[in-house]
C-alpha cells in the first residue's frame, strides 16, 4: 500500500496538483467521489464501488500531500488489522454515514479552530473506506490500485485548481 501510495502523490506531483490546487478544491472533489459512492451503493453497482473509493483514496491521498500528513493513510492502513475483527465492522450504510461525517468536518478548512481535525477527519474517512469495504466485500487496495491504473498516463492541465482531463478539454 505504501508503494501505491507513494506513486500517486508522484503522479499528483506531476501533474502540479499538490501545489497548483487547493485544499479547498481536494475537498470538493473528495465530495464529488463520496457522491459516487453513495450512488453506487444505492444502485449495488459493484463497479461504481469499486471505481469511486479508488478515487477517494487518490483524493485522500492528495489531502494528505497538501496538508503535510502523508503517512496518515499509510499508518491506518498499518493499523487496519483492528478493523478486521468481527465484531468491529458494522453495515456498510453505517460506514457511510461515518464517511459523510467527517466529510462535513473537513468542510470547516479555513477556520482556525478546525484545522486540529483535519488529520484525523482524513483518518477517519480512510478508516471507513477500509471497512466499508469490509463490509462489502471488496479490496481497498485493489480499488486503489485500479485507480491509480486508470489516471497514471492521464494528461490533462489545471485550470482554476482543478486537474482537467485531456479529453474534457
């Protein structure tokens, strides 16, 4: 995992994401994602799954990048042994609830009170990606994984910090 993710932030890199967006602009496309989820869960669509929490994770991981907190995803993915256990993984509408939780909680970025939470919303999220997955029966990694497979020769430029794919241009 830590490879993957450590060739995502290069490929962020690349791409001047890390330094020509904001984390402002992560968050909303975090958010974007996060719907994707939501729809692809209400509709079972096991490849929409799939597709939008490798996106999340690309997103995250990004977040992280930005907020100089990059082992974040990589510490709780360490640490996920914990969500395997049985009785620690609730339903995957539980996870999502959480998901959109801590999504709410990044949206407070810019109020200097909030910005103690921003690790650990990221945290948060990851951790219930991880066992939203779980809970569905899908590989975090290998959605990540697709993910990253999917945008790693994609060409594109920022406009108005937001990485605008080649073919949208």
């Amino acid at each position: 995992m830590k490879q993957l993710i450590q060739q995502i932030e290069q490929w962020a890199e690349d791409r001047n994401i890390i330094n020509g967006s904001t984390v402002q602009k992560q968050i909303f496309k975090l958010s974007e994602e996060v719907g994707e989820l939501f729809s692809g869960h209400n509709k079972n669509d096991t490849d929409k799954i799939r597709d939008s929490v490798g996106d999340s994770v690309v997103v995250l991981t990004n977040l992280c990048k930005m907020l100089n907190i990059e082992e974040t995803l990589y510490d709780t993915y360490l640490d996920s042994d914990y969500i395997y256990e049985e009785d620690n993984v609730f339903n995957a509408d539980e996870h999502l609830f959480w998901i959109l939780r801590f999504l709410g909680f990044l949206s407070d970025y810019g109020v200097p009170e909030a910005e103690k939470v921003y690790p650990e919303s990221v945290n948060m999220i990851f951790y219930n990606l991880m066992r939203y997955c779980r809970a569905k029966e899908i590989d975090i990694i290998d959605c990540t994984r697709f993910a990253y497979d999917q945008i790693k020769d994609r060409k594109g430029k920022m406009i108005d910090g937001v990485f605008v794919k080649e073919e949208d241009l």
